[in-house]
C-alpha cells in the first residue's frame, strides 16, 4: 500500500517537474510545479509529517502560487522563445547531469538501503511541533517575523512605482527649498 | 517490500536535479525561479525524510521545513517583486537580455 502510494505520486511529481522543464509558457511551468507540491504533500503524509503537508498545501500550493501566477499574469508573461545556448553546455550538459544523478542515486542507495523504517507510535505533531516552536526554537521564530517585516517593506519599496516616487520625491524636494528660500527671503 | 530512506533521498535528488536543469537552462526570468522552489521542495522531501526514517518521533526535520517554507514564502515575495521592477525597467523577461553588468 505505502509503496504503491510512493510509486503514485513519487512519479507524479517526477512527471510535473519534467513537465515544468519541458512547457514554453510560464504559466504551465507553475501550474506543473503546483502538481509537483500536491504531490510531495501526500507523500509528506506518507512519512507521517501532517503539519507539513497542510502547511505545504495552504502556504506553499495555496499562497506562494497563487503570488507567482499572479506576477505571470500581472506582466503578461508569453511563452519565451528559445535562444542558442553555448555549444558545450548543449552536448556536455545532459550527460554530465545524468553522470551526476546515477552517482547521486548509486551513492544514496548504497549506504541507506538498511535503514529500518521509524515505527514508533503515532503523537499529535501539531501539539508538540508548538511546544517546540515557542520552546526551543523560540528565537528562529521570533527572528523570522522580523524577516517577514523585512521582506514586506522591500516588496512594496520594490514594486513601487519608480516614476511615481521619482514625482513626489523632487515635488516634495522643491516644495521644501521654495519654503526655505522664501523664510529667507522673509528673513531678508 | 516498504519504501526505504534511499527512495526518498533519490526521488528528492531527482526533484532537486530538476530544478538545477530548469534553473540553469530555462530562458525565462520567472521559470528560473519557479525552479528555485522545485529545489527548495526537494530539500523538504530530504528534511522529513530524514526525520522519519532515523529519529524516533522527532519533529526536528519537520521545523527545519517549517522554516525553510517561511523563507520561501518572503523570498518568493521579494523576488517576485524584483522580477517586477527589473521588467518594468527593462521590458523584457529574458534573461538573455538582462546583460547590464556584463562585461
């Protein structure tokens, strides 16, 4: 049953991260990579992680996506056209990323094959991944909300307007020198 | 037969490979980065993985994911919005074409 579960959506996500390598458009690549998250999802679950597989589909599939093929629509984002590649990285490539999975494959295979599946009892990981959060890990969950700060403040300043901040900034700039000009001329 | 650690580290390898080919040979600046979230997902694969299959009833791994999707989800904003301001300025999404500071 696990294994027939493993091969099922194993190989689907193997299959949307082919098919988000093989798709022209931007959109089919993130809707493939959506695909690919669904189905690490249920394997998330098959490994006895379900904080993780909700948390994959809520933030992951359902925030973190629907971002992305927002900005593909927001920039109207057509299928790219091909463009030559460097000889070498086309005929050196493929091989070379293949040598590289084998050796990966043989190398992962080889030293944990005989590693016992875990099967301890079942806990309630939401209670206890909690506990460690607000215990343990206190300090990396207290820093991250500053990095959310950070990361909210430079996606606005980001995506800002460059022309509009570029006509407040010098309007506001000449408003203030005409202002100190004139107590000068006051002053005067 | 059970499903061992290797089929998970290999299937996670592949995942991770795959987002390395996209990364490096797709030509369009949103594709590469959805192949930067295809690798992070493999790494996540690892994590719970790992965590699974050597450590009884630990949920250390499932932390490590837990984070490692927390800095996914302000790098995916920040990033999106640096993919915004470079198309506004530049007007293209090819990275090809994005050669300021070559040379």
């Amino acid at each position: 049953m696990q294994l027939a579960l493993f091969i099922i959506f194993g190989g689907l996500a193997l299959a949307g991260a082919i098919n988000l390598l093989v798709q022209k458009a931007p959109i089919h690549s993130a809707l493939s990579l959506v695909l690919v998250m669904g189905a690490l999802a249920v394997l998330f679950l098959l490994l006895g992680a379900e904080f993780i597989a909700f948390i994959q589909i809520l933030v992951y599939a359902g925030a973190i996506m629907v971002l992305f093929v927002f900005v593909i629509m927001l920039l109207n984002a057509q299928p790219s056209e091909p463009s030559r590649s460097s000889r070498i990285a086309r005929w050196l490539g493929p091989p070379v990323a293949g040598l590289l999975g084998i050796i990966l494959a043989a190398l992962v295979a080889s030293r944990y094959h005989r590693v016992p599946a875990n099967m301890g009892q079942p806990m309630f990981q939401v209670e206890a991944i909690g506990n460690a959060l607000f215990h343990q890990y206190l300090l990396p969950f207290e820093v991250t909300s500053v990095l959310f700060l950070v990361g909210v403040a430079g996606a606005v300043m980001l995506a800002s307007r460059p022309d509009e901040a570029a006509q407040n900034a010098p309007a506001g700039h000449l408003a203030e020198t005409e202002a100190i000009s004139r107590k000068k001329g006051a002053g005067a | 037969m059970v499903v061992s650690l290797a089929d998970y580290l290999v299937l996670s390898a592949l995942l991770f490979a795959l987002g390395v080919a996209g990364f490096l040979f797709k030509k369009d600046l949103i594709t590469v980065f959805i192949s930067i979230e295809l690798m992070l997902n493999g790494v996540n694969l690892t994590f719970v993985a790992f965590s699974h299959y050597l450590r009884q009833n630990a949920i250390d791994g499932n932390l490590f994911v837990f984070f490692v999707m927390v800095v996914a989800a302000a790098e995916a904003a920040v990033g999106l919005a640096i993919i915004i301001a470079v198309v506004r300025n530049r007007n293209t999404l090819n990275i090809d074409k994005m050669d300021l500071m070559k040379n």
